[in-house]
C-alpha cells in the first residue's frame, strides 16, 4: 500500500509560517526552516511583552500620580494610604490621568484625600 502523505496540510502549514515572516530580513523570511525558528521567537516575545505592557503601564500610572501628589505636599505612598481610607475608589489609570491632564480635577480629589 502506498504511503499517504497529506501534502495540502504540511504546504498550509507553511504557507502560514511564512505568511507570519513577511517583512523579516534575509533567509527568516523565506526559508522554512529558518523562519519558523524567527516566528516562534517572535511568538515567544509577544506573549511576553503582552505582560510587561501591563507592568510598563502601571508604573507610568504610579510616577504620574507621584508627581501630581508632591506638588500637594505629599508623597506617592501618603497619597495613596490617604486614598484607601477615604471612600473614593479611583484606580491609578484614573488618578495617572487627572493628575497628568486635568490637575484642578487632581487637586480636588487631592483635597478631598487630606480632609
């Protein structure tokens, strides 16, 4: 009985590897089997900054909020112990954004934290 290969699979397979490599330079975008290498590399860096994006970000948030706090008086850390004590739920995407584009908004809360 004569050997079955399923060549549209393996070909589609590649296909979209390769599909995946447009735009990489010298053999990664056309060689088999260097380019699946690039692109599962490539895959691995993605995954990985999905996470750090989320880490980059929220010490963005933290130093913004630190700046807008100190011109107050305070500190990162006693703004935001102030913040959990009161009953204002604000989280630091929010706080990042007032203090950085509406300060007078900032302030009140600000102000409403040392009450």
């Amino acid at each position: 009985m004569p050997r079955s290969v399923n060549h549209v699979a393996s070909r589609a397979r590649r296909k979209g590897v390769l599909k995946l490599a447009k735009g990489y330079f010298g053999r990664r975008k056309n060689v088999w089997t260097v380019a699946k290498n690039a692109v599962e590399k490539g895959l691995v860096y993605a995954y990985i900054g999905r996470k750090q994006k989320k880490r980059n970000f929220r010490s963005l948030w933290i130093a913004r909020i630190n700046a807008g706090a100190r011109q107050h008086g305070l500190s990162y850390s006693q703004f935001m112990g102030a913040l959990n004590k009161s009953e204002l739920q604000l989280n630091r995407k929010v706080l990042a954004d007032l203090a950085m584009n509406h300060p007078d908004a900032f302030a009140a809360v600000v102000n409403a934290v040392k009450k």
